[in-house]
C-alpha cells in the first residue's frame, strides 16, 4: 500500500516528519533549558537556605531535626550531619526544654498560627545562646507534617537587656533608698517619676502621679510656686536650689528642693528631675532658736525699761516684750482689791492694728473662771487656737471668738509667790507660734520684774498720797494767810479812802482795784493748781511784772525793795498769773524772816549757759532773778527738803514746792543759796524767748480804744444766761458808751437773733458768750452763727483757765477769751481788737 502513495503524499509525510522532528527537537532543547534553570535556582536556594544570617530547622512532630542550615549548624558549632536524625532538645537549655515540649505541641495543634518563644539554646562548647524562634507546622510534599523553625541569634539584646535591668534595679534601689523624695517631669510637667519615699509620705500609690501635672495635684497658690521655679530651670538650663513649702495632712511642711535638666542628645532639656528634703524641723528648731534670741533681747531691753528708769514707759514695755512673743495686740491686767474686776492699765497695739479684747477696758473676771483658776495657780497659758480650749473654759471661748481672739498667752503677775496682781495678757487673730518651756519661762521672768515695779509704785504712789495728805493743812492755811494778806491791802486802802475820799480817792481805789484783780488772779491759779491744768505761756517783761508787784504788795513797815533791773533784759515767755504768785510767794517770805525790817534786794540779768557751766538745766539763753533777804534762820536738815510739797517750816503761805512745780512748767529752774552771815538767795531761771511782746505791753491804753471808737455805735450780742452777768456787761459796755447790747438766753435764741438782725442789714459786730453756762451750748452755737456768717467774732468769757477752750480757743471759732470777773479796760480792749485788728490775738489768750 506504501507503494500506492503518490509522492505528494511522500513529500507531505516527509513535511510532517520533519516538522515533527522539528517540534521534537524544539522541546528537547527547551526541556533542557528548563532543567538548567531549574538547576540554577536551586542552586541560589541551596545558598540562601545555607548561608542566611537566621538559624532554619525543620522537625518532624517528634522533635527530630529533619534538616538545618549551614549557618544555624555553624552558630551552634555543630556540622549538618552532627545535628541531622538528633532531638531538638538536644540543643536546649536543660531548665527550658519541659517549656520547649509544650510550646512544640501548641504549634501542632494549631498548624494556621505562627508561634514566637525565647529560649536558651547550648552550643557544642557549652556556651549559651539566647534566641529568638518563629515556629509554625505545615504539609510536606509527601503529605507528612512537618515543623519549620526560623531562629535568631539575641544573646546581645539580651545581655543589652539584663543590663539595662541591672541599670534599671540599682536605679530604683537607689532612689528608694535616698532620705527624701525624688521626681521627674517630662517637658510638659507631667510627672514620669516619683521614688517610694514619695509615695510614702503622701501616702499615695505612683499611679496616682504619674501623668498629672502640679495643677492636678496641689493647691493653685503652691502650684504656681512649683511651675515657676521648674520654668526657671530648663529656661536656664541649670541646677536650682530653693525652699518649697508643701501642704501636708497636719500642715505646711518647708522643702530643701534641688532641680535639675537632663538633656537629650541634641543638648536640650527634655527632663526636669528633683531632690527634696524635709527641713520642716530643721526650720521649726531655727525659728524656735531665733525666737528665743528675740525673747531674750527683748527681755534685756525691758529690765533696762524697768531698772535704769525711774518712771518707765510700760507700753513701751509691752511693744518690745509682744513683738517678741510675735503678737498684734499685749495688755496688763490689774485687778482690784477683790479681784472681782481686771482693767487694762497697759496696752500695745502693733502697727494698723485695733485693739481686740482692749475693748473691754474692765473685764468682769466672773466671766473668766478657768482662766482665773490657772492664774492663781500660777500657771502661764499659751493657746495656740481657740478651739483647744479645753471644756471648762467654754465661758472663754465664747467671749474670745465674739471678739476674733485666735490665739493668746496669760501670765500672771504675782508677788512673793501668791500675791496676784494681775496678768499680762498677749493676743492675736492668727496661730501664734508655738512657745517652749524656756521661752515661757522667760516671759515669767518679765512679769515677776514688772510685778515688782508696780508694788514699788504702789508704795511710792501710797507714799506721796500721804505726804499729801500731811501737807494739805499747811497749803490750806498758807493760802488762807495769802487771802489775808491781799485783803489786808483791799481793807488798808478802803479805809484811806474813807478818810481822805476828796484828796486821794483815785489812788486809793485803782490800788484796791489791782488789788482785787490779783485776787482774783490768786483764784484761778489755786482752782489750775488743784486741778493740775498747764501754764498758758505768753510773752512778757520780767521788769515790769517785778515794779508792778513791788508797788502793790506791803510786807511791813521797815521792809524795803531794792531793785537792779537793767534796760536791755531779755523777754520771757511765762504765764503771768504763775510767775506773779511765785514772786509774791518768795518776797512774803523773805519779807517773814526778816521781824526786825531790812532790804530785799530784787535783781535780773541775762545769762547764757553752755556745756562748761555744768548745771542741771538745759543749755541756752536765760533771765536770771535773784531774791536775796539779809537773814535765814534754818537748820540744815530743813535743806534737803525745802521744795517738797509737804514741807514748811511755818504755817503760812503756800508752799516752795508750788513754786518749784510751777517754774518746772515754764521750763525753767528755781534754786537757793544759803548764807547764816549775809542771808539767803533764791535764784529763778526762766528761758528767754526772741518773740517780740503784743503791741498792748508797750503802751497803747483805753485812751486809744476810745479814740478809735469816737463817733460810732457798735452793737453786740451778749449770750448770758445769769441776770447778774448781763448787769455787769450793760453796765461795763454802758459806761463805755458806745455800744449797743442785745442778751440771748441760749444758743437758740442767739442763733435766731443773730439771722434776724444779718437779714436787716444790722449785724452784730461781736459776740460774747458765757461758755461756762450749762444752759449756753456753746458748740451748737458756734456752728450755727458761722452758718450764717463764716466771719463772725465770738468772745468766750468764762471764769475759769482750767476750760479747754483758753488753750486753743481759736481751733473752736473763738477770736478771744476773756476771763471772769470782767475788768472795764480789759473786755473793752479785747472788743476793740476784734473788731479793728483780730490778727493781734493768737492761740493763747
């Protein structure tokens, strides 16, 4: 049949052969390429399986090594063929195999996960290698499971690790261990750290801190404190020491606080860390240590008060003893004679402070029995608050929280042990600080010196009452003989009068009349004197004063003045009426010694003393007055003695020591020189003054008023409530002519009358009020007449120098004083002066 085949058909079997043959050797050729590249990768795999940096092992499910790497070989410093048909846990660390077991059969049983373990694995040599391995099972090609491993070698992490461990541990026992607290912020200040010592102390966990910044944790007044000093620090880029107080549970504690920054790589801050101790009773035993030091200077400084001076000022006392003791308001209590009652005889209040419990002035005890009781017992209290008071003394508290006491400190006063004579008494609105039992024994110190310096003045203060009281019959009878010898002058001149009433009646009666007003002077100064009302100083002429007073009194017959008065003597400024009865006082008694007659001789010079004279007044200018009688007849024991007020030697005039207190007023100095042969001298110093005399010392005299008041007709209101005294003013003004008088029962009416006659365009050219009327409200009346004219012109008239208005009538809208009985010449000048010269009067009448 092949031969039947045409040869096309050969020729196409032939095409079809060699293209078959073609196809074929085509697919050998790529077959063999194929094998080559597949040879070729694996080649690379059998590399990359060997010689990666990673540790390959494959297990079968029981643990045997099917295959490894080279490198994993190596690293253990095994061969392939070494570890090849051996148990894994061959290669494990004995204590982690039993781990290894369980880890391998989780694997098993959950073949979709991948698990990851550290464990030790042991070399051939015997060294340790910590690894890393990931573990998972799959299906081999032959459809067996199989386990593959991937393992790293991390035995420098983990000693990397273990030291940062170690780092960490010594760390953290170091800052357990330290004395006091330490912390970390970050930048914000968020606290990262805090040791267990802090924890401890405010007995909070770390938790509760970490994370939270100062505001979260502390008050916003020391949160503030602690922001600012940590800004301070990394700002600064520099340690910080300071002290921060710390609110504690039983209060404020003070901190020595060390901050620091920690800086990153770059050299910025990126940590504030922090060191604190409590100093708190470091702080408390300083400030205790200071305070004793206060206490003992103040101590000091008060028993040189209480020795050194003879009258020491108490409240000053009290101000360096209470700002010792560090309160606002100190006191001494002194009881009465039955102790029933306590009044405050001292107090201190320091600066823009009022007084608390000093608004009592008199404590009624009754009120006070646990603190009664704990004084007599001797016992000082010290009461840092109120509120510890204990149940007994809820009396106490009461009172004391009614007027905002806080805190207070009693010691009593005692003397010999059990005589209590009252307490010092200390207070504040705040805590005050708490005192030891030295420092409170300091302060009794204080109170038995201070006990012993009121009984000493008790003494004294006895002592003088009684001396009183001895020469309160002498004074009284020396004043009588005084009395007497003026009337004896009024009565002398009286009857000359009457026996020569043509010839010499004028004389006779303008020396009674000068008689009369020393009289009346002599009044007034024995109601100031009684009284005890100050000198009302003004310029005067010692020169004139004494020819005066030589041409008025008569001490006897065979007594005669002799006067050494030089033109150019000083002016003083004394207070007439004082210095007259001085004068007086001194030339009666000179005069008294004197039976059988002689000279008094009267002399005044100017002096100047300096530092080398040595005496016992004052540096400057003086006029020096010295009496000087030819005979003294007086022991020498009567001396040392002659200016007390209990002393005289006969019972008549009023006393030296009236004399010397009065000189001691004008500031000035009295002494006396005694002389059995030649006599004796009294010598007055009086400062001399530089201020020119009022223009009515040098002459100008009733003529001039009635000159300036020719042709005119003034009117005046006179408020007198006594019918007496507006008789006395008509007929004084009346006989003056030339006013026209309107009485006033009262300041209302006064008022009312004054607005009447200001609408009539007639106003009043002056007014003289009685300010020594209880009827004649005399500062409702200033006021309301100066609402209807801010100029008008008030005369006080009053009968006695004692009132406050003399003193400084001008501050109380008065142009003058004038004193009753009324003299013509002297209101009348005084009305003239306000109405054509007001300047002439000032502060002193």
């Amino acid at each position: 049949m092949k031969d039947d085949k045409t040869k096309e058909e050969l020729i196409h079997e032939l095409v079809k052969m060699h293209r078959e043959i073609a196809e074929l050797k085509a697919s050998v050729t790529l077959q063999g390429q194929t094998r080559k590249g597949y040879e070729k990768n694996l080649a690379w795999y059998r590399i990359l399986y060997e010689n990666n940096p990673s540790m390959y092992f494959v297990l079968n499910p029981e643990g045997t090594i099917l295959s490894v790497n080279q490198f994993g070989a190596e690293q253990l410093g095994y061969t392939i063929d070494e570890l090849i048909g051996q148990s894994v846990l061959t290669i494990f660390h004995k204590e982690d195999c039993e781990a290894v077991v369980q880890q391998l059969r989780a694997c098993l049983k959950n073949p979709t996960l991948v698990f990851r373990w550290e464990f030790r694995k042991v070399c051939k040599d015997g060294s340790i290698m910590w690894v890393e391995e990931a573990v998972r099972t799959i299906r081999g090609d032959d459809g067996n499971t199989i386990v593959l491993v991937v393992c790293e070698n991390i035995s420098e992490r983990k000693a990397a690790e273990e030291a940062l461990q170690a780092s960490e541990a010594r760390f953290s026992s170091f800052m357990n261990n330290l004395p006091g607290v330490a912390f970390m912020k970050d930048v914000e200040g968020h606290y990262i750290f805090v040791n267990q010592k802090w924890e401890q102390i405010f007995k909070k966990r770390s938790d509760d801190w970490l994370g939270k910044t100062d505001d979260e944790i502390w008050p916003a007044l020391i949160a503030g404190r602690f922001k600012e000093n940590d800004r301070a620090v990394m700002r600064n880029k520099k340690a910080f020491q300071t002290v921060e107080a710390v609110p504690h549970k039983d209060g404020l504690h003070y901190w020595s606080v060390s901050k620091f920054p920690l800086f990153d790589k770059e050299g910025n801050p990126y940590i504030l860390g922090g060191i604190a101790i409590d100093i708190t009773d470091r702080k408390r035993v300083e400030k205790q240590f200071r305070n004793r030091l206060l206490l003992e200077e103040a101590l000091a400084e008060a028993s040189r008060l209480l020795v050194s001076d003879f009258n020491p000022d108490l409240n000053q006392v009290l101000k360096v003893i209470g700002r010792a003791v560090g309160v606002s308001h100190a006191y001494i209590f002194l009881f009465r004679k039955k102790r029933t009652n306590a009044e405050i005889a001292y107090e201190w209040c320091s600066e823009k402070t009022k007084p608390g419990i000093g608004n009592l002035k008199c404590i009624d005890m009754s009120f006070f029995p646990w603190l009664m009781k704990q004084l007599e017992a001797g016992e000082s209290i010290l009461i840092s608050d109120v509120d510890v008071l204990p149940k007994e003394a809820k009396a106490e508290r009461t009172i004391l929280e009614y007027y905002s006491v806080s805190s207070f400190l009693a010691v009593p006063i005692n003397f010999s042990g059990n005589n209590l004579l009252g307490f010092m008494w200390f207070d504040d609105t705040k805590v005050i600080p708490t005192r030891s039992q030295e420092d409170l024994r300091l302060v009794r110190i204080l109170s038995e010196m201070l006990s012993i310096h009121l009984v000493r003045k008790q003494l004294e203060e006895r002592l003088v009452d009684a001396n009183k009281l001895e020469s309160v019959g002498v004074i009284a009878r020396g004043i009588a003989r005084d009395f007497d010898s003026l009337l004896a002058i009024i009565l002398g001149n009286i009857s000359f009068a009457e026996k020569h009433i043509k010839e010499k009646i004028l004389p006779c009666l303008e020396e009674t009349e000068r008689t009369s007003l020393w009289a009346r002077d002599l009044t007034l100064q024995l109601r100031n004197f009684t009284k005890n009302v100050p000198a009302i100083n003004k310029v005067a002429s010692t020169k004139e004063l004494l020819r005066e007073l030589t041409n008025l009194i008569a001490i006897g017959a065979d007594i005669q003045f002799e006067l050494s008065l030089p033109d150019d003597l000083w002016s003083v400024e004394v207070d007439e009426v004082q210095i007259s009865q001085i004068l007086i006082s001194l030339l009666f008694k000179a005069g008294g010694v004197m039976p059988g007659g002689g000279v008094i001789r009267i002399g005044a010079e100017n002096i100047t003393v300096g530092a080398e004279d040595r005496v016992r007044f004052k540096n400057g200018k003086y006029l020096k007055i010295t009496i000087a009688d030819e005979r003294m007849e007086m022991a020498k024991e009567h001396l040392s003695k002659i200016f007390n007020s209990s002393f005289s030697t006969k019972e008549e005039g009023s006393g030296l020591a009236i004399a010397y207190s009065m000189i001691e007023n004008c500031k000035g100095y009295i002494d006396m020189e005694l002389n059995p042969e030649v006599g004796t001298k009294f010598y007055i110093h009086l400062p001399a003054t530089e201020e020119i005399m009022p223009w009515r010392e040098v002459g100008t005299h009733q003529g001039n008023v009635k000159e300036s008041l020719r042709g005119a007709k003034y009117k005046i209101l006179a408020i007198h409530k006594d019918i007496l005294s507006r008789k006395v003013v008509r007929e004084i003004l009346s006989h003056i002519g030339y006013y026209d008088i309107v009485f006033a029962n009262d300041s209302i009416d006064a008022i009312q009358l004054y607005r009447r006659s200001k609408k009539r365009n007639q106003p009043f050219d002056a007014v003289i009020m009685d300010v020594a009327s209880r009827e004649v409200k005399w500062e409702e009346a200033i006021i309301g007449l100066r609402e209807i004219d801010p100029c008008v012109k008030v005369v006080a008239s009053t009968c006695s120098t004692s009132d406050t208005i003399v003193y400084g009538f001008r501050k109380y809208g008065f142009r003058a004083v004038v004193i009753r009985p009324y003299k013509i010449e002297e209101l009348s000048e005084i009305l003239h002066n306000i109405i054509f010269n007001p300047s002439i009067y000032t502060d002193s009448p």
